[in-house]
C-alpha cells in the first residue's frame, strides 16, 4: 500500500512548480487510448480442457502472465507466463528469467516468448473493450520456431502448451478499480487540453505560500502541510493539502488541484489511506463537469472482498461523464469548496474545514481557540 509522508509530499509539491507531481492518465474512451499501465499486472485464466470430462485432471488447468514495464525501452514491457495443462502433468512456466518481451502498437501488445521447452513464439495481447474495469485481456497465439515434436495446446494437436486463444482475468487481492463506463465517450482531446495546461502551470515560476506547517512533535504524531500557489498575475493556480499521523495506523490524506486562468479547477486528487487499506480518485474538470476520471481502493487487511464496494455500490456511486463533481466515490467527501479559486478561498478562510478536519485534528491546528 502507499503510504504519504509529509517529507514527500513537500518535496513532491516544491519540485513541479510549487506543485505535486502530474498523475499519468488512466481513463479509457470509446475507443480508449491505451498505455502500457493498463496491461502491467498480473493475469490468469482457469479452463477444462475436454467439456466431456470433468474430472480433476481437466479442471485443474491453468495459463497465467505476469507483465511489468521494460524500464529501458520505451512503451515496452516484459514477463512471464506459466501454463499448466492436463491437471498439471504438463508444465510451461517461466522461472527467474523474463520468458515475454513486447511493446504496445496503437491497441495491441505484440509479445515474443521463449518457452521452458525452448519454443520460441509470437502472440497478440488485446484489452477486452467489453469488460468493465478494464479486467480483461484476450491472448492469441501467432507463429513458432523450433517447436519439438508433440508439443501440443491443451489437447489440440498444435505442438504447443500455449493456448491458442484464451480470456484473462486481472488478479487483484483486495483492490479495486472504478472508470468512466461506455455510456458516454471521454473526450480526449479535452483531456489532452487540460493535461497541457496542467504542464504550463508546473512550468511556471509560482510563488508559493504555506498556509499550515504542523511538524511532529514528540507526543503528537500528526503531521500537516497545506499550501497554495499563485502565478505572476496573483491568480490561484494550485493547492496542496496532506495530513498524516504517524502512529500504528498511519492514517494519511492528500488533495491537490490546479486552477485555469480564470480560477476554476480543470484536476482534483484526493488519496486517504492507512496501513490497511488506501484511496486514490483523480478527476479531469471542465466548468464544473468531470471530463474524465479513475478510482483505486486498495485494502491490504481484508479476508475478503465484503470490505470493498459492492457492485451496487459501484453502480451507484460512479459518477458519469459530463455530470457536475459534486464529491468522491469512496467516502463520498464534498467536493465543492474546490470547484473554483473564489470557493477554495472562501474555505480557507473559515476556521471549519468542511470535510477536511475531525474534531481532534482541528484542535492540534487550534490549540489557543
């Protein structure tokens, strides 16, 4: 889980223009613009190889990929695959060594393998389009080289423990992943607008002003920092928020945002989390209305998955594109205080933070009221 401190929150904020760091877009569109990030992680799928028998030599077959970026080339990745075929009496897997190498073009990862049988291979990698929450991945199996005799793909006579063609499930343990649904198209190139602005404005000479410091202190373990930025012109042009108690729980919060030239917000994040378990919601804005967004929950501690949203819950709480940001999906925290630069400073100039401070926090930051 990630954890935020307050020595990395202000560095983080001090290093891009008196800001935090741009977060990478992750939304997706009809048709989505696909990055590497959506095909790193972890993916298995679990078949029967002959529907006539279903014993358990044929149900305990398994094809599995772990994929992770190429940290040299660019818009690449690496991994490793694991087929287990004929309940386990016929095993491709990996071991230290990456046995795949691909890149993304436009919306397909072309992948070479070198399998523990020495087969060398080809294969596209596809995102379901169809799944939500972008948990799917379709694998479909191209040419080989040196492939020994009687090598096979779970039974066909193909001379190959890879399947031919397979659907994947994102494995994730206790996570989750919320983004906009097919019902309404993001609109790229409004995205790609406010991104841009977003870099001119970490570009910009901003004189910061820290409006709170609360360092540690021997019997507190709270710790907070809030600072806002404005440009040449004395226009409010982002803010920063993060408050962290170092204690067994490690409960933390941050929010930032940035701010067009005429004070309204186009990007807002907000991330909570603790030891257990963690948030992170980033929204793309236009005259109050989402453009576009990304929801992780991530919780470490649960046994299983009745801690997390459910699906109705998940129905319920997404918000849809072109809606007005009224407040977060997970705790449903208010939003609206941040909508423009006249409301952000309205709020920072009340002694009640709406949503912001509990009672205990407020007293530490307000010992003499």
């Amino acid at each position: 889980m990630r954890k935020i401190t307050i020595a990395l929150g202000m560095l983080a904020f001090l290093a891009v223009g008196c800001g935090v760091l741009k977060k990478i877009h992750t939304g997706t569109t009809n048709p989505p613009v696909l990055t590497i990030d959506h095909f790193v992680g972890e993916w298995r799928s679990e078949f029967i190889l002959n529907p006539e028998d279903l014993t358990d030599d044929f149900i305990n077959s398994s094809f599995e990929l772990r994929l992770a970026k190429d940290k040299i080339k660019e818009n690449a990745l690496k991994g490793w695959h694991c087929s287990v075929v004929r309940g386990g009496r016929r095993i491709d897997c990996a071991e230290e060594e990456p046995s795949l190498h691909g890149y993304l073009k436009n919306d397909t990862v072309y992948l070479h393998f070198v399998s523990s049988w020495d087969v060398e291979g080809e294969a596209k990698l596809y995102l379901d389009q169809s799944a939500q929450n972008q948990s799917t991945v379709i694998w479909v199996l191209g040419g080989f080289k040196n492939t020994p005799q009687g090598y096979e793909v779970r039974g066909e006579n193909m001379e190959h423990y890879m399947p031919v063609t397979d659907t994947l499930q994102r494995v994730v343990q206790g996570a989750q992943m919320i983004l906009p649904d097919n019902s309404t198209p993001v609109n790229q190139k409004r995205v790609a607008r406010i991104q841009a602005v977003m870099a001119e404005i970490n570009a910009l000479p901003l004189k910061c002003d820290t409006l709170h410091y609360r360092p540690l202190e021997r019997y507190v373990p709270f710790e907070l920092f809030e600072s806002i930025a404005f440009d040449n012109k004395g226009h409010v042009r982002k803010y920063f928020w993060n408050n962290d108690c170092h204690d067994g729980a490690h409960e933390n919060t941050t929010i930032s945002a940035y701010y067009n030239e005429k004070g309204k917000l186009i990007y807002i994040s907000y991330e909570s989390g603790s030891n257990c378990e963690s948030t992170s919601e980033s929204y793309w804005v236009h005259n109050g209305r989402i453009v576009d967004f990304n929801a992780e929950f991530y919780c470490g501690c649960c046994e299983d998955t009745n801690d997390m949203l459910t699906e109705r819950q998940v129905i319920n709480r997404r918000p849809k594109i072109g809606s007005v940001l009224t407040k977060t999906i997970d705790c449903e925290t208010p939003l609206t205080d941040f909508m423009n630069t006249h409301s952000l400073l309205k709020m920072l100039n009340r002694k009640e933070r709406h949503g912001l401070f509990d009672d205990e926090e407020r007293e530490i930051l307000e010992p003499n009221e």
